[in-house]
C-alpha cells in the first residue's frame, strides 16, 4: 500500500510516461474503495431529509415528461406516435448528461478543504458524481419501462443493444465531467458559461422534435452535438426497435473515447496547479 | 543513507501569486491583451535536500514562513514540487488537520469509513480496526450521530483514532495536538510514543523546544525556504534557540 510515488517535472521519457499511467492503476486500486464511499454518500446525501426519497428520481422525469407532452404533443402529432416514449428517450439521456456533468463540475472546487490537506487521486471526484448520477438515471429509466408498457409500445430484442449505448453514454460523461471539473478551478464563471452551452445542446438534440423537421441546411448542428447521436443511436433501438445504424454507433465509440481520454489528459496535466486556485 | 523512507532531492517550491486575483475569464482575457497579468514570484522552498530513514523521527523547526508546512504538504503529496523530486516509500497519515476528510451531514460511524478510505484503505480493512477506532475515539453514541453535532474535541478525537490506527509507516504532525482536553492529549501522546517506539517515522513541525528535545532524533532547521542546518537536537537546538534571540 504505497500512496507516495516520484513525481517530476521535466524530461519525461515515453517510458517514464507508461510507468506514470502503470501507477495510476495502482492507486486507483488503493483508493477504489473511496471511490465507493463517495458514490454512496452522494446517493445518501442527495435525498436525505425529503419524504420521498429515491421517488424524486422517478416523479422528476415524468412530471416533465407530462408537461412537455401536453405543450408539443399536439404540435408534434401527425409526425410522431407514440410521444411521451419518444420524449422521454430523449429527455432521459440528456437529463443524465446535464446533471452528471455539472455536478462533477462543482467537485473539485467543492473538495477544496479536502484536496488543500490530504493527499487523494483528485479525478476521483469528477468521477464518482458522473457514477452516482449513473445510478439515479438507470433507476429513472423504471420511467421509460413503464411507460413503454403502459402504452404497449412494440419492444424488439434490439433493445439489448441499450445498454451498451448508456455504457457509451456513461464514458462520455465521465471525460466531460473531468474537463469542466478542471476548467471550474481555473474560472469560476464557467459554470454560468456551461448551463448556456447545456441549454443549447438541449434544443439542438431533438428531444422533443422529429428529426426530419430540422431544414438540411441547420442539420450540421445535430450533427455536430453529440448528445444527438447518443439519443438518436438510443431510440433507434428503443423507441423504434430497430438493429443499430453502425455509423451512428461508430460515432458514439468514437466521441465517447474521444472525451475519455481528452478528459484524463486535460485533467492530468492541469491538476497539480488546482491547488493554488482554491 | 540506503534506502531511505523519504528522499528529498533538490526541491524548490515556488509560488507565483498573480497580484490581482483574476478569477473571471473577462478579466483574464483583458489582462492577457494588455498584457497586465503580473506574477509575484517567491520560492517558499529552495534547493532543499535531505533523507529520512526508516524508525527515524525528524523535527522541522524554523521561523514562521520558513517553509515548514510547505514541506510538509509536499511530503504528504497535496502538493508536487515545481523542482525537485521527492520519493516517498510507505503510506502516509497525516495528521497535519484531524478529520479533515469528515462530512458533517454522515454520522461518526459513516465517517470512519470515508476518512479511513481517504487515506487509501479498504473496506475489510476498516472492519477490522472499527472497534478498536471507536474505542479510542471514545465519542460513546455520539458515533451514530451526524458529525456536524460533534465538538471540536470530538472530532478531533475521532480524526487522530482513525488516522493512528490505519497503521501507517510515516506519521507527518503540524504541531502536536493542540486540541483535546488533557486526558485526551495524555492518551494520544501515549499512543504517539508508542508508535515511535514500534519504528514508525515521524515528521514533526513545532515550535516548541521542549517537544524537539524530547521526541526527535533529528532536527531539520529551516530558515527561509532554505535548509540551514541538520542534526543532532542537542546540537542545532542551542544554536537555534541563539540565532532566535538574535532576531
């Protein structure tokens, strides 16, 4: 159980570099467990001393699911059936995305009595919020099961491919959540900077619209958020119980890996300077 | 030295204080423009050098500001050196804030494992030492409640019984235990001795003389980020002591 390591600045060899990543594993072994207990407490804390409970986590999504059906069902009619399914797909992932990251995002900076006095692999943070958040949003999805049963929509075997697209889903969140975790340290207004970014990820993500209603034109924005390519690759199997379109489950690999690991680099060379900003 | 537990090579520490705090990205994009972000630069540590060796029990003594907790902080690694490097072989407590790790909103109980787990443990491991954490925490059924309730006494007590018993091969002290009333202190002095006895290192940083000659074999004297001298406590204590009264 060694928690102490050699750490220094300049001259790295690319052999130097493996054995750094090689010890990594090595405390992530050694502090895994604290990676447990912190996810427990965010679950225990984040509804303590409310009636209901773990019930907000199912109540929450429907009830907004409820109201957004009312105001766009009728819009939206003729070109979607079944659209409190097809919302809630939607609504779901993002809801995940957007919760998971900007709790991890206040982490670090909410770690700072911690992280000032004790020594502790400091992406544990970042990482245990976007997991405990995971836990909450699978339970939520009880939501999407109900509902699916309830209208007696059609479910395929293809449904099997879902969880590897909430895996996917869960890697990108996680390389995100360490990025702004970083970023946060450094300018605190990027917190009111990212709900902005969120916002516009939201209504470019066609949660609530059919995708064919975006003019060609405007269909880069889609294209180029990739929250879209999550919830378009999950209703494909979902919602229309469909076999998955390899491109788009290509581009979801590929974006998620694409964050994991901009996350960890970001993360890792910026994270010995958090300290003189807390 | 072969093999030393801690191995201190070259280290300099150096702060860069912006001498506004830009903490906004509008200011520090219109600092940057004009080019107005102006550092202070000072080192708080400088080319420093040394090695500890296993069982021994070293005392940091300096004037305030001489770089003492810095060091300290870099051992227990909250900090990396901007030169230098420093190996440590062993696992660390550090005792420099007792329950430090704690959330208030969890009870002691919950807390034990979580601050425990900071300090890297596992869970069987922390089952097996809970009882005797609790028994020297002595808190009685303060342990199932929220800890934000505790007294400063108690959290105390349940930090440094938790941080002791993780069994850990070097203990770094920012000066020893000024909290607890004086059974408490009694009993974690005791358990303290008891530890230096069973070849635990010790990295103390104090200002008091009298725990210098009492506790240490040696004596790292720092004296603006730099090391002035190491020794024997017979030895540098006395000439410390003269060049304090100098000042």
């Amino acid at each position: 159980m060694f928690v102490g390591c050699v750490f220094e600045k300049k001259g790295e060899s690319n052999l130097r570099f493996f054995q750094k990543y090689l010890r990594y594993i090595g405390t992530f072994n050694d502090y895994s467990y604290l990676l447990v207990m912190l996810i427990k407490k965010d679950i225990k804390i984040k509804y303590k001393g409310s009636y209901l409970g773990i019930l907000w986590s199912l109540m929450n999504p429907m009830f907004y699911m409820l109201i957004l059906t009312l105001v766009f069902s009728t819009i939206f009619k003729p070109s979607i059936n079944n659209f409190p399914v097809y919302l809630i797909c939607g609504l779901l992932l993002f809801n995940f995305f957007s919760s998971s990251t900007n709790a991890s995002m206040r982490s670090i900076v909410g770690a700072a009595q911690l992280i000032k006095k004790i020594y502790v692999p400091k992406y544990i943070f970042p990482m245990a919020k976007v997991i405990s958040d995971f836990i909450f949003f699978l339970i939520s999805l009880v939501v999407l099961v109900g509902l699916m049963l309830i209208t007696e929509s059609t479910i395929t075997w293809n449904v099997l491919f879902a969880p590897l697209y909430l895996l996917l889903l869960l890697i990108f969140c996680i390389g995100i959540g360490l990025i702004v975790s970083t970023i946060v340290v450094f300018f605190r207004d990027f917190e009111h900077l990212y709900s902005l970014v969120v916002m516009a990820m939201m209504y470019s993500s066609a949660i609530f619209y059919p995708v064919d209603i975006v003019p060609e034109r405007f269909s880069f924005i889609l294209r180029f958020n990739p929250m879209f390519h999550f919830i378009d690759g999950f209703r494909t199997v979902v919602y229309f119980g469909e076999f998955v379109s390899p491109n788009n489950l290509l581009t979801c690999i590929l974006i998620s890996i694409v964050s994991l690991i901009s996350g960890i680099l970001i993360f890792e060379k910026n994270q010995n300077k958090f300290i003189f900003y807390m | 030295m072969s093999n030393p537990i801690i191995d201190v090579r070259n280290v300099s520490m150096k702060f860069r204080m912006p001498t506004q705090k830009v903490d906004n990205l509008k200011e520090f994009f219109m600092m940057k423009i004009k080019r107005t972000v102006q550092y202070k630069e000072f080192y708080s540590l400088r080319s420093v050098n040394f090695q500890i060796a296993k069982g021994d029990r070293i005392a940091v003594i300096g004037h305030n500001g001489a770089g003492k907790s810095t060091l300290l902080k870099l051992i227990a690694g909250v900090m990396k050196p901007t030169e230098g490097s420093i190996t440590v072989n062993g696992s660390i407590a550090p005792l420099l804030e007792l329950g430090a790790g704690f959330d208030p909103e969890l009870s002691g109980f919950e807390n034990i494992y979580l601050n425990a787990a900071i300090l890297g443990k596992s869970k069987s491991y922390i089952d097996e030492k809970l009882s005797k954490i609790i028994e020297f925490a002595d808190v009685g059924d303060f342990i199932y409640m929220a800890v934000k309730n505790y007294s400063s006494g108690m959290r105390a007590r349940l930090g440094f019984a938790i941080a002791t018993e993780v069994n850990p091969d070097i203990l770094l002290i920012d000066e020893l235990l000024s909290v607890g009333d004086q059974t408490f202190r009694q009993k974690s002095l005791n358990r303290m001795e008891n530890m230096m006895r069973e070849g635990k290192t010790v990295v103390l940083v104090t200002h008091d003389i009298n725990q210098v000659l009492t506790y240490a074999n040696r004596v790292i004297w720092l004296d603006k980020g730099e090391v002035k001298d190491i020794g024997a406590p017979k030895e540098i204590v006395p000439r410390y002591q003269q060049f304090m009264k100098l000042r």
